[in-house]
C-alpha cells in the first residue's frame, strides 16, 4: 500500500503545522498550569478550516475523509497535545451524527461546529460505567413528545463549553440484550436541569476541558433521538472505531514531539566532556523512539485510509490505537529521562508530553479493551472457547 500524501494532503499538514506552531507554545505553559484555555485560539482554528474537516461539504466542512482529520490532529498533537485536544475535540460526536442523525440534526448543528459557533461533547461513562458501557444508567424516559433525562456523566470533555452534548442513555431497560438498552439523545447544555462541574487536578491535557455532568428531569424533545431507538451500543461502536484513528494520530504526534525535545536536548547537553547524543546509548534509544513511531503512523494511516474507503477494520483500529498511545508513553518517559532533572520541571514540553501521553492509553477504549478487540478479531467472539 503506498501512502505517500498527496499534494492536498501535504498541504495540509503544513497548514497546520504553521497553525499549532505559532499558535499553542506561547500559551502552553500558562494553560497547562491553570488548567484553563482561550476559546479564541479554537475559533481561530475553526477559521482557518482545521476543524470538522471529515464533516461532509453540504454541511460545511470540507468533506475530506478522516485520515485528513488525523492528519491535523498529528500535527497539533506534535506541539501541544493539551491544546490540540481543546481545539480539536469541539466536534467529538459529529462523526456520529454524521453516520446516524437526522438531516435535521445534521443541518441545524454541523455548519456550527464547523463554524466556531458551537462546540459539542459526547456523553457516555458513567461513574459506574467505564469500560463496560452497558451498565450505563442514565435514564431518558418518553413523556409526551419529550424524553426526560436523569442521571449523571464522568469526565465528559468539554461538558462545561459545549453548547451541546451527545447523551448515551438507557431508554429500553428491560430489553433482553444488553445491547439493545440505550440510545442517543441530543441535549442542549442550556435546558433546565442540566449540570457540569469542572474536573480540576487532571495529570494531563490541563488545557482541555473535562467535567462530572449531572441531568435532573433534563427535558429534549422527542427528534433529539439519535437514529433508532435502542441501537446507541452499535452506534456507540461505529463512531468509536472512527475516533480511535484520531487518537492513534494523536498519540504518534505526540511521541514525534518527545523525539524531537530529545534529540535537540541530548545535542545541546555535554556530559563527560561530549554531547549526549554522542553516547551510543542515546543513539540507540533514539532510533527505537523513530522506528516505533514510524510503525504507529503505518498503522494509523492503514486503518484511516480503509476507513475511508468504508472497510473498517475492528482489530486494525484497535491496533493503531493501542500501539500507538504505548508508543506515546513510551517516548515521552525516555524523552523525560534523556532530559535527566530538567524533564522533571514543567517549563519543560517534555515533563508536560509525559504527563499528557497516559491519556491516550485510557479514554475511548484503554489500552486492555484494544487488546482484547485484538484479541477478538483473532479468535472470535467467544474468545477461542
Ligand atoms: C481526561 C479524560 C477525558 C475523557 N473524556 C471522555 C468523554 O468525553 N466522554 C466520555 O464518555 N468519557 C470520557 N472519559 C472517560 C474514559 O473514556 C474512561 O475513563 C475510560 O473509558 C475507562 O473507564 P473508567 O475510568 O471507568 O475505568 P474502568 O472501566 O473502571 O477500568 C479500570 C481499569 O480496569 C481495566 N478493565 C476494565 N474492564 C476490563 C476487562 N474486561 N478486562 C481487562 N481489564 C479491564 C481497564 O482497562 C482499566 O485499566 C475521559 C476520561 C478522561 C480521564
């Protein structure tokens, strides 16, 4: 498979390097520390076209594939990942809209996201529902012409910004499948009954919005339903196995950023009278950080490139996205050990990659569940038994 971008696509890439580069590093520090974001910077970027590339050209976008989302979010990621994923995560749920909403939905709030006039999250864990989302219990009960919404959502990115949030909710409890007891609901932030708190004291990605949202008697009406009634798991999987490739983007950017501080860092830096890039142990330790993230982005950009072409590949984007994010986690430690005392303070990119790389390893699928797709996809459902 040849995977040399094309002119567009490498102009792209550009754009948004030039973008993330002059953008991002002269507020990174202070964003990082205050847990805190300029919304200016997102519009700027929803402006200048980087966001909801993949959303189709009649709704506004640019009707691109997803592989040129993730282009952009590769290049943001390799500045500033926090950052990157604020801007970027203003449409996390337009890709299931996109699949499953109405024309109604679709016309009333993707030229808006696309715009910078509106931002959306996507509401699925639960305090007691995370990697096993059938055990989600917010509920959305038909009165009328409404559904009526209770319950409450943990680490929902951007539930104290977004305008509105794709809800994952259980509208059909006594269904006998498990997987056939929720749905999607659309959910202005601003009906009655609504709630987000913001989350202080992440680890990582401190300039990116994450709350606990609660719903008291939250009203929506009855066409908020997105798509069918009782198949928001299977929807739930669809849209995960298009966001999973974002992420997979996301991490080998990131990875890319804590090779680039290491090599610049071990050239300045003399130890013993040389540079330390000078010692074979260096060396070799940035050839494995260059050779690991050469074979997430392969892997990224198989799966985002089939996706394209309508052939999602369950255990390809599980792959992607689990090596690419332990390819993260892995560079940005070594990057911080090849930094020695300086990775260990903050004025340092490198001490915030190392923070903001473990993320990748946890939300839309940890790095157990991809391994068990993995699995799956090579022994079946029921595990080989
Ligand atoms: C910064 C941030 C942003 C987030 N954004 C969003 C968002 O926008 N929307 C949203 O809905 N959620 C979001 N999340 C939540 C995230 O997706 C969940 O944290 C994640 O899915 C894991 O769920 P949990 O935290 O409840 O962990 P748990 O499900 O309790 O898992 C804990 C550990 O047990 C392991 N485990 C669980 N089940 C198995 C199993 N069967 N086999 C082996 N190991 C297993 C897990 O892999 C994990 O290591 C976000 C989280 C964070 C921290």
């Amino acid at each position: 498979m040849d995977f040399t971008l094309s002119k567009e696509q490498q102009d792209i890439v550009q754009a948004a390097r030039r973008f993330a580069r002059g953008e991002f590093p002269p507020r990174a520090l202070e964003f990082d520390r205050q847990e805190k974001f300029d919304l200016a910077i997102w519009q700027k970027a929803c402006e200048l076209g980087f966001v909801g590339v993949f959303i189709e050209e009649k709704y506004g976008g640019a009707g691109y594939g997803f592989f040129e989302h993730c282009l952009i979010n590769e290049e943001f990621w390799a500045v500033e990942p926090g950052m990157a994923a604020q801007v970027l995560s203003s449409t996390f749920g337009a890709e299931l809209i996109q699949l499953f909403g109405s024309e109604a939905q679709k016309e009333s709030l993707l030229p808006k996201l696309v715009a910078g006039e509106a931002m959306m999250g996507t509401a699925i864990t639960e305090p007691d529902a995370g990697c096993d989302v059938t055990g989600a219990v917010t509920s959305a009960v038909r009165d009328g012409d409404d559904w009526v919404l209770n319950g409450s959502k943990m680490f929902t990115t951007n539930g104290t910004v977004a305008d509105v949030l794709l809800v994952f909710c259980l509208t059909d409890p006594d269904e006998a499948s498990r997987h056939r007891r929720h749905s999607f609901l659309l959910v202005p932030t601003g009906t009655p009954g609504y709630r987000a708190v913001k989350i202080r004291g992440k680890m990582g990605i401190r300039a990116s919005d994450t709350a606990e949202v609660s719903f008291k008697d939250v009203r929506v009406p009855a066409e908020n339903l997105v798509g069918t009634r009782s198949e928001g798991f299977y929807q739930l999987m669809a849209f995960f196995n298009r966001t999973r490739l974002h992420i997979s983007a996301q991490a080998v950017g990131l990875a890319r950023a804590a090779l680039e501080d290491a090599i610049r860092h071990t050239r300045d830096r003399r130890q013993f009278g040389a540079p330390l890039a000078s010692f074979q142990a260096t060396q070799f330790k940035l050839a494995e950080m260059a050779t690991h993230i050469r074979a997430a982005r392969n892997l990224y950009y198989e799966a985002a490139w089939k996706a394209d072409q309508g052939d999602i590949d369950h255990g390809l984007v599980a792959m992607a996205k689990w090596y690419a994010a332990r390819v993260a986690v892995d560079c940005a430690d070594e990057a911080v050990q090849m930094h020695g005392g300086y990775g260990y303070i903050d004025e340092y990119r490198v001490q915030r990659l190392y923070r903001d790389a473990k993320i990748l390893e946890i939300y839309e699928g940890t790095r157990e569940i991809e391994k068990l797709i993995i699995a799956r996809s090579l022994l079946g459902r029921n595990g080989g038994r």
